[in-house]
C-alpha cells in the first residue's frame, strides 16, 4: 500500500516538491508513506505564503466561525463511514503498531474533545472574554485590549500519541495563527487529513496551514526552518528540545513539551471489595492505553496500607486485570531498545525481590509486569510498555516526599480518595511539582482546555494590545464634534 503524508498549500505543486519515503510494517501489511521534504527556496515561499494568508483571512474570521469549521472536520473525523475515518482506522494500526481497536477506541474519545461545546469551554479556560481575539474588548480598569495570535506558528509533534498533533493545530487556529507543523516520523498521517479535511471546509483557511516533515537533525534544513516563526511549539524527549531551542533566534518564543511522569494515589478508603475490582480494572486499562506513550500514564501507584484490600492484594487484581486487557488489546510490537529496558527493569526487579519484600506479577513472556513493594520507594520512571510498580505506604500523604524529588518531571496525577483526602492532597501534590489532578479511568482522556503541564494552551500563545483610557480620552479632543 501507498500513501501521501503532509499538507501544503496552494503557493506549492506537489510535482515541484521533492519526496521522501518513509516504510512501515505490521503483522504482514506494508505501507509505504510519502512525505514531503522542501528546499530552503520552498521553506521561505511556504513561510511567506502562510504569513500573508493568515493576515489576510484568517484573522478576518470570528473565533465562533473558527470553532464551527473545526466542529465541522472533527464530526466527519468521527463518522466511521467518512473515507478518511476509515483510512485512519486501516492504516494507523500498521503505522504505529498499536491495536486496531484501541486505535478505534481511542480516535473516538479524542476527537470528542473538539466538538463545538468542548471547544468553547477550551476557549473560556484562557479568556474570560473570548471576544478579545476578534475585536478590541473593554477592561474593568478602563481602556480596551485585544489578543493576537503569532503571524507564523510552528509546530513540532511527537509521534507516542496517535492524533496528538491535532491539539497544538487547534490551538492555533482558535488564536488566528499561520500553522506550519512538522509531522513526527512515528505518525505522518492524521496531521495531514485533518488540514485537508479543514481545507474542503474552506479553502481559504486550508492556505493558511501546512503540513511538513524534515528530518530532526538535519542540519541545514532545520536551521532553515527555525528561522521562519514567530512561535515554536515542541513536543519530544528534552535533548531534542535542548537542540531545537538552541538554534532559535532570540526573539522566538518557544514553547517545550518534554518528557514528564504520571503517577496515582489511592487511599485506604477506595480499598474496599466493593470499589477495589472496579478501581482496578480502571488502573490497568490507564496502563495498557497506549502502552503508556502518552506522558499523563501512570508509571507508579502509591497505595495506602490499612484497606479492606492490602496494597499487595490490589496489586493482584491490576496484574488480573492487565493480563485480561492484553488479550483484547495486545501490545504493540516493541523495538529492540524498548525489549532491552523492559527486561533491565524486570531483572532489576527481580534482584532486588530476593533483597526486600516485593513481588513482582507477570512472566517475561507476558506483555506487562506489575511489582508490588512492601516500604517506602522515591518515584522513578517505569520502562514503560505495561510495566507498573506499586508502592505501600502508611498515610496516602507519605507518597508525596517521595514523589517531589521528580519535580520538574511530574504532571498527572489520578487520585482515589475521599473529598476531604482530595483537597488536602492535592495542595500537597500542586507544591510538589503536578500539574494535573484526576480520577482513574480518566488519565489519559484531558478535558478540553487542560493546562498542559500548567501552562496556558491559548493565552501562552498570544500578545495583548491595549489602548489605555488616557489614549481614548485624548482621542475625544480631535473628533469632528470636539469644537
């Protein structure tokens, strides 16, 4: 099979484009995917076009406009029957390895986040008056203020997550930015349909996006393309980030999305066998979404010792649960680097099993592996893939010295717990360094508008103009009816 990757606007022919191809195999199938690869002639024209494009239409759209022809994709996106849904859900699986019903399963859910009514939640999360980012709004201090998205934002996505790319491009439209984003190798596909998708909507708006690939590292064209933005938003391994910011002008805002941790918390008052069974299979299903690629998975659980469960005993029921969940959903055939840290961890584990008192649940043939430790343990990254450690402790509030000393790395965190633990909880964990809190079963699923990593998804992009009361009040003095 054959595919084309990528987006481009009017101002490029395909057949003036050089193209590259990236192969991927799965179970048998074979998919070839061409992507675009520009000179630095191409990169400047592309840039250009979208900066003036985006002047020129873009920002004479309302943001309700903006948000009813997203509305618009996304509800084709999430007819099973539109040619593109079926596309993703026939080549997505052979693309990134994961199983053709997660894939189905999790589209779905993902794409939810988009509709109409989530998006203007999104909107109202960073702006009290959405408004701001048409026209110029009144302040409560006197004067007005408008908002404006970058002429020019770049996008550079990670490929863990199947659909990720879809939140930075979003952003940027409801902000009125010129889009260029950078595919991830992992994922080129769901990117570029989606700017199609937008561009039969309206073929105006579909020239103010592109969709590109270069390779990370190349040196020549990357330097190239980081000089055209006015913003670059990143997502990737914090090396790759460390690389991308040192090549940016100075005057570039960048954005960086790195690598972070996810844990849960579950007090002795969610372990009774009413809720347990059900809590656990919540815990797992978080686990084997994705195979834990996305940074909000939990990787650790502290769990309070005193129960009508035991730590250990709910432990069991994750590895039951897990072991259930692998044969509707397998594992995604992992690569030799990610072989080789699974079986470090488990043998790690293994080891220290004869020196202290934890059990470790699953064989190395199964595709994931809990380990349960009876004591106090710092928080430290799984190796992913399924693979879990759960740690006891005495008072659910134990947990957070020994997740803080991963500060600058933690983001989600899920909570099982009474109302009252909740609250306290959570003041402890926002000093601690989350930045996210939630219920099991709803980790990897942000609600619409989430600050990502605490941040702002909209205002973190825009600049303010404000026209003082001062300013209008002088203007009075030169109107026509002034004399």
């Amino acid at each position: 099979m054959k595919e084309v990757a990528g987006y481009l606007p009017g101002c490029l022919s395909p057949e003036g484009v050089q193209w590259r191809t990236l192969s991927f195999s799965h179970h048998g199938q074979h998919l070839d995917v061409d992507v675009p690869d520009l000179n630095p002639a191409q990169i400047t024209l592309l840039s250009a076009h979208l900066r003036d494009h985006a002047r020129a239409y873009l920002t004479t759209l309302s943001v309700a406009k903006i948000v009813a022809i997203i509305d618009e994709a996304i509800a084709r996106l999430l007819d099973r029957n539109h040619p593109l849904r079926r596309k993703a859900e026939m080549l997505l699986p052979i693309v990134t390895g994961y199983d053709a019903e997660m894939i189905r399963l999790g589209l779905t859910g993902y794409l939810k986040t988009f509709r109409q009514p989530q998006l203007k939640r999104f909107l109202a999360e960073d702006f009290n008056d959405p408004q701001l980012l048409d026209d110029f709004q009144p302040r409560p201090n006197g004067g007005f203020a408008r908002a404006f998205g970058p002429d020019l934002l770049m996008h550079i996505w990670a490929g863990n997550v199947p659909g990720l790319p879809l939140w930075s491009l979003i952003c940027g439209l409801l902000v009125k930015a010129g889009s260029v984003g950078k595919f991830p190798g992992a994922e080129p596909l769901m990117a570029g349909w989606f700017a199609q998708l937008l561009a039969e909507i309206d073929p105006q708006l579909g020239e103010c996006l592109a969709v590109v690939w270069w390779k990370g590292g190349e040196a020549e064209a990357e330097k190239h393309w980081l000089t055209q933005p006015d913003v670059v938003m990143a997502y990737g391994g914090n090396a790759a980030l460390a690389a991308i910011k040192q090549q940016l002008p100075v005057t570039t805002r960048f954005l960086p999305h790195g690598h972070k941790i996810s844990v849960g918390l579950v007090g002795r008052s969610a372990l009774d066998t009413r809720q347990g069974v059900d809590l656990a299979q919540r815990v797992a299903y978080e686990v084997i979404r994705y195979d834990q690629a996305g940074c909000y998975s939990p990787q650790m659980l502290f769990v309070e010792r005193g129960g009508r469960i035991t730590p250990q005993e709910f432990a069991e029921y994750i590895a039951h649960e897990l072991c259930a969940l692998a044969r509707k959903y397998p594992r995604r055939a992992l690569s030799s680097a990610e072989v080789n840290s699974v079986a470090t961890w488990r043998s790690r584990e293994e080891i220290r099993a004869l020196q202290d008192d934890r059990i470790l649940f699953g064989e190395p043939t199964d595709s994931w592996s809990v380990v349960v430790v009876d004591g106090p343990e710092a928080l430290m990254p799984s190796a992913l893939g399924r693979t879990l450690k759960v740690v006891a402790v005495d008072e659910i509030d134990d947990a957070i010295a020994l997740i803080s000393q991963q500060k600058i790395y933690l983001q989600t965190a899920a909570v099982a717990a009474t109302p009252r633990e909740l609250f306290v909880l959570a003041a402890r964990l926002g000093q601690a360094g989350i930045s996210r809190i939630t219920a099991f079963g709803s980790m990897t699923s942000p609600a619409a508008g989430w600050h990502h990593d605490g941040r702002f998804s909209l205002l973190d992009l825009v600049t303010f103009t404000e026209i003082e009361a001062s300013a209008e009040t002088a203007a009075e003095r030169f109107a026509p009816y002034a004399d």
